[in-house]
C-alpha cells in the first residue's frame, strides 16, 4: 500500500509538475504552451529553463515522499531520516565515495556502450539520449562563474537533495522492507533511479551511482550524508563542463567521456572498503549518542 500510494504521489506530481512548466513557461516566454518544451531546449531561455526545471523536480521527486512520511509519521523528516547528528569522517567517508562512484559510473558507461540492442531500439534509444542530452545542455551553457554557481544549485544541489528524498527516504525504504533483503531492496531502487532519466546509455552508470548511494543510506542512516555525497558527484561533473566551457572544448563531447573498465574494477574496492568504515563510524557515532543520553 504504502508503494502504491507513493506511485499515485509520484503520478499526480508528474501531471502538476508539467503543468506548471508548461503554464508557468508560457507567461514568462509570452508564447502559446504547446511553443514551451521546444524554447526550454534553446540558450536564450536558460534562466527560465533552469528555474522551472527545478521547481518541477521539488513538485514531482520531493513533495510526494514528504506527504508518504507525513502519512506514515507524525515527524515526516524523522521518517525520511533527515538528523542532524554528522561525524566529519562520515562527511569525509562520502566525499570520497562520491570521488570513487564516478570512477565507477565512468567505466560503466563503457561498459554500457558495448550493449547490443536491435537496430530499432538504438535508434529510438539516440533519440531518447538526444534529447535528454539537448535538455542538460540547455541548462550547462557556463560563461561565467556566476553561471557556475547557478549550475551547482539548479544541476547539483537541488538534483541531490529531491532525488534522494525521492529514492532513498521514500522508495528504498519501502522496498528493502517489502523484499525483506537489504541488497535487493536498494538493487529495485537503483534500476527505477535510472530508468526514470530515460538515458539508455546512462543507464548501467546510473544503476551503480543508486547502488552506492543505497548503501551509504543503509550504513550511514542519515540522508544528508546521501544529499551531500550526490551533491559531490553532481558538482564535480558541472565542474568538469565548466572547465571544458572556459577552455573552448566541445561539452557534449566532454559529456560523453568514459573510463577504462578496469578503472571500475578498482572503484569497486575502494568503494566497499569505504562503505565499511562509513558503517563503522556510523557505528561509533550512535554508540556514543546513546552513551550520551543515558
């Protein structure tokens, strides 16, 4: 129940979020709505495009897990595990895992290149990458370091702090509980995770950034170690385009860079070595709260 009723939230989250783009869009463009989804791909309306971008991510991700706790919890942050109690080797722990899960996200986007599909499928799959590349570019376009901070909030933070409600506060809990295994349950959540970008050749990199952060949710029983490690992840790619941006380099191009697979290999060691000392400190952490308060 609780599933089907976060579906319905998610559901009528998405039917308010498009139509608030599209309304919305069409009184600060002054054109006809059906004109809106194609402006938002154009440079000149990167402001615009990036504002409504993410009021539509806080309607569609955020505000449905929040009612979902609301329901189930009187202390809706509670719920969603949102504490203030953060040890700085936990901050630490997930910078460095952020740093390691783009290692890892890198040599699984080559790994995804190598995915065979029918020739009708890819097409449609380039298109659906086209497009989703079409509207990232829309909102990357960095002159100057004032862009670059608009970029960290709208392409970083706000992704990081929505999503993770959405995922880890909202479905990975209702799922680890309802698969009654740990590693199942935040599997489920990362495959939706990425299926809902619709990027096929994103999708394998996407599935194991959702793993990782899965897990540093489950250790580390705190979403902001989850909001700031995502943010990390984020904020070194729009750091990266940035760069690419002020030296004349192709972003696109800068976009569709990968790593060696066996560069994953190794992010694969670094990234459990990791979540075990996140499990640790976490440990120490709420052993020593409880201490405190007896």
């Amino acid at each position: 129940m609780q599933f089907a009723l976060l579906l319905s939230l998610l559901g009528i989250g998405m039917i308010v979020g498009n139509l608030l783009i599209l309304g919305l869009g069409a009184n600060l463009m002054h054109v006809p709505m059906k004109q809106v989804p194609a402006l938002l791909t154009k440079p000149g309306y990167m402001r615009i495009a990036q504002l409504l971008n993410s009021l539509a991510s806080l309607i569609v991700f955020c505000i449905p897990a929040i009612v979902l706790a609301k329901i189930l919890n009187n202390h809706p942050f509670q719920h969603l595990q949102f504490r203030s109690k953060i040890a700085l080797k936990q901050v630490l722990l997930v910078v460095l895992l952020a740093f390691t899960g783009l290692l890892l996200s890198g040599a699984l986007g080559e790994l995804n290149e190598s995915i065979w599909l029918p020739a009708k499928w890819l097409i449609k799959a380039r298109e659906m990458e086209n497009l989703y590349k079409e509207t990232m570019l829309s909102m990357a376009a960095m002159h100057s370091f004032t862009d670059y901070l608009i970029a960290l909030l709208v392409m970083a933070f706000c992704p990081a702090l929505f999503e993770e409600v959405l995922f880890r506060g909202g479905f990975q809990q209702i799922f680890v509980g309802w698969a009654k295994n740990v590693f199942l349950g935040i599997l489920i959540t990362s495959i939706l995770f990425s299926a809902i970008h619709f990027s096929f050749f994103g999708f394998l990199p996407r599935v194991g950034l959702g793993m990782v952060l899965g897990y540093v949710f489950y250790f580390g029983r705190n979403i902001w170690l989850n909001i700031l490690m995502h943010f990390f992840y984020n904020g070194m790619i729009v750091t990266q385009l940035y760069l690419a941006s002020i030296r004349g380099k192709n972003i696109e191009k800068t976009m569709d860079e990968n790593m060696p697979i066996w560069w994953g290999l190794l992010a694969i060691f670094a990234v459990v070595y990791l979540l075990q000392a996140l499990k640790k400190e976490t440990t120490i952490l709420h052993t020593a709260n409880s201490v405190a308060i007896d």
